[in-house]
C-alpha cells in the first residue's frame, strides 16, 4: 500500500465558519472539515483519485478523512486540515511554552483507507474519551 509523508499545517477556512455557525453534529460541518487538502501530484502519489479516504497518522493519533485537491495553495508535501475535530485528532499537543498546541508544521504520514468510515465529530470527541457508545 503506498504512503507518502507530509508537512501538516491546520487552518482556518471561510466553510468551517459558516458550518460552525450551524452547529459542529451538522452535515455542513461534516463535509467542510473532515477533509485533507493536498496537491494533486501527492494524491496521485498515493495512487488514489481526488475524493478518496485516506488515513493521516501523527504522533499523537490518527483520523479517517477525504483526500482533496487543495483549494488554497498547496504545495507539494504540504497538506492541510481545517482546524476542529478531525485536526485535533492528530495535532501534537506540544505548546513550545506558548500555551497552544502545534497546530502547524508537523509530520504526518498519509496512506489510502478506501474502505474505511469517516467518523462524525460526536464520535470522535465522544470515542477519544471512552464515552462513545453508539456502535454498540
């Protein structure tokens, strides 16, 4: 299976704002942050199509996400995640003494998940605590 290592950076985008408005369990925000953004030549790399799910590990965890072509720049080994629930799941929580964690410029490792479920934000925040409880 083919994996490509990145440089994850999080960001903030004009659709997670207005989904956010609407509330973080809405579809809206589903489909406006639980993706990646990465440029077409990574993608290809990974030997997927645009739209497909894909596997980011960090360090500190790993998410199930759709693998776009980034609609801001992005530049070869760059990716992007909006900030929120799905970034959070694989965000250092290394401050550098700031007080916040490193939401940019960390590695990450991509790799196809053709086959598996994005996880909606309730099962993620709810999962990543043991009170998820929805699969049983």
């Amino acid at each position: 299976m083919a994996k490509i290592n990145l440089n994850m950076i999080t960001q903030r985008a004009i659709e997670e704002g207005v989904a956010m408005e609407k509330g973080k369990t809405t579809p809206d925000y589903f489909e406006a942050c639980s993706i990646i953004e990465m440029n077409a030549e990574d993608i290809k790399k990974l030997g997927i199509n645009p739209n497909a799910n894909v596997r980011v590990i960090s360090e500190s965890g790993e998410v199930i996400v759709k693998a776009v072509v980034g609609r801001q720049t992005c530049y070869p080994g760059l990716c992007h995640i909006r900030q929120g629930v799905w970034a959070n799941q694989v965000v250092p929580p290394r401050t550098q003494s700031t007080g916040e964690p490193q939401y940019s410029g960390f590695p990450v490792t991509v790799e196809p998940a053709e086959y598996e479920r994005i996880k909606g934000a309730l099962e993620l925040v709810q999962g990543a605590c043991g009170l998820w409880k929805g699969d049983e």
